[in-house]
C-alpha cells in the first residue's frame, strides 16, 4: 500500500518525493563488485532465467541489471544460453 510522505511535524505538511531510482550502477552509490556479486547470487539461489525477473527482485532498473550482467559476462561469472 502507498501512502504518501509527509514531512514530520508540519502544520501544512509538505510532499516528500521519493528518490528516484538509479538510472546506471554509479547512480545506486553500491560498489561494482557488490552488485554484482548480489546479481549472481540472486540468480542462483531463486532460480532466475530472466533479467526482468532480476530486475523485480532485486528492485533494480531493467537497465542497471543489463549493464550488471554485461559486466559479469565479461568477469566469465556467468554466460548467456539462449536468445
């Protein structure tokens, strides 16, 4: 359920927006490394075939996961079967 911020103590509460989300790994302010080693672990543990399934779980842009499984191509943690 979303409900909205509210600035605490405000007699006239002002809207608080949420962050917005990340539009590149620098963008999260997470280590490379770290992300990646939560990618490969997410995949493993639940089983996941599809980026938008990684992105939903780890709640993470469809495209900050792409660039995160390029990255890990390129470390050969992982590989590609399939289109």
């Amino acid at each position: 359920m979303n409900l909205p911020l509210r600035a605490a103590g405000a007699a006239g509460a002002q809207q608080v927006r949420p962050p917005r989300p990340p539009q590149s790994v620098a963008d999260t302010g997470l280590e490379l490394g770290f992300l990646i080693d939560l990618l490969v672990k997410t995949i493993y543990r639940m089983g996941l075939e599809r980026p938008s399934a990684v992105a939903a779980a780890m709640k993470l842009p469809a495209g900050v996961i792409q660039s995160l499984i390029e990255e890990a191509q390129a470390r050969k943690l992982m590989e590609t079967l399939g289109q």
